[in-house]
C-alpha cells in the first residue's frame, strides 16, 4: 500500500483566483511491532510527563506527553521498535519524492514526539509549520480504536472545508506537507490512542532534530 493524495486546483480563470496542489501520501507499515511499541511508550510517558510544560502545539491538549513535545525527541530513545520506524519514514520519504519526480534531499533532519490520548480526548486543527523553510510532518498510529485524522485543504478551510478523513489504522504512516491543517475526531475506548508525531526538514532549524540523511 502506498497511496499518494492530491489536493490540486482547477486551473484558474484570473490572476486573482486561488490555486493549490499539495500532497500527502499513506503507507502501511509492517516491520514495527505495534504492540511492542505501545508498551514502551506507555512506562516512557511517566518520564515524559517530568520535562516542563513547552505548549500545546495549537493540538488543544493540556497535561500530555504532547505538551512536553519540544523538551525531547523519540527518536533519541533506545528501543528496537523507534529504531525500525525512523527507517521506515526515510524509506518513505524517498519514494514520496521519487512519485512526485523531485530531487533526492542531500540532508534531511528528524524530530519526533508521541501522543497517548485517553477516551473522549481529541486534537484540535493544528498545522506544524507554516515558514520560508517548512518541509514535510507525518503521523504513525501504534495503537488506535475507530478514530480518524481529518486533513483540510490550506487554502478551502473556513466556508466549505475541503477535508480528506484517514481512517486511523495500526501501523499506517502518513507524510504531509507541514503546512496542511489537521485534526482528529474524539477517541472513544477504554484503550489509549498511541501515535507517533514528527517533523522533517532539510536544514538543522529544528531543536533536538537529528541528522537521518
């Protein structure tokens, strides 16, 4: 599997009109072991919790491991599972831009955090980064029951938003341009919603990122 999502203008008729193409791309992921994964996250969330509060991220959440989001990078643990995923994302990475006939990046950086929701908590619409520099973010469910991530077309979010719904599944990897907006719906279920979280750029700007090419 390995969906490539497209939202592209028609061709405008006037200077003045609007016009987009951006994308983002879906991938199952079968070599990381969710389960194993979920379990490391969740005795790593107490540690997680210590750091200070740095913000929210515009995500709505209060006291999460998503809140701490610039103290560390979950790229940086020592565990099999985080390891296999950072692959994964360079893998995909390249393909996304081998599909889209770009170039090969010379550099690219990583840096990462995880969210663990608990039943009727969701994420408000949010965008990672919207600058002169702002490259590519993604999404990795670990652990997840009946939710969905909504992403909205940049320029269309305000009368009659243009929405693209991923259903959220175990092991899906999702690759969007920084700058789109999305959100979740409400996680209902006994079980935490586990996601990894991160940002890719191209140049050293972000703080803890980690050099991966």
């Amino acid at each position: 599997m390995f969906k490539l999502i497209n939202f592209k203008s028609k061709p405008k008729n006037n200077p003045f009109a609007p016009e987009w193409d951006n994308h983002l791309v879906e991938t199952k992921i079968t070599n990381v072991n969710t389960c194993k994964l979920a379990t490391f996250l969740q005795k790593k969330e107490k540690d997680i919790l210590k750091l200070k509060i740095s913000n929210d991220g515009y995500t709505g959440l209060k006291n999460h491991t998503t809140t701490r989001h610039k103290e560390y990078n979950v790229f940086n643990f020592k565990n099999t599972e985080i390891t296999k995923l950072k692959k994964e994302i360079i893998k995909v990475h390249n393909k996304f831009l081998k599909k889209l006939k770009y170039k090969p990046v010379k550099s690219l950086y990583l840096k990462g955090w995880f969210n663990i929701m608990r039943e009727n908590e969701f994420i408000k619409a949010h965008a990672h980064s919207w600058d002169e520099d702002t490259y590519l973010g993604g999404h990795f469910c670990v652990q997840c029951n009946n939710t969905s991530t909504y992403y909205i077309n940049p320029i269309n979010q305000l009368c009659e938003p243009a929405v693209y719904k991923s259903k959220n599944k175990k092991g899906k990897l999702t690759l969007f341009q920084n700058f789109i907006p999305h959100y979740t719906d409400a996680h209902k279920g006994k079980d935490k919603r586990i996601t990894v979280a991160f940002d890719l750029c191209i140049i050293p700007i972000i703080e803890k990122s980690i050099k991966v090419i």
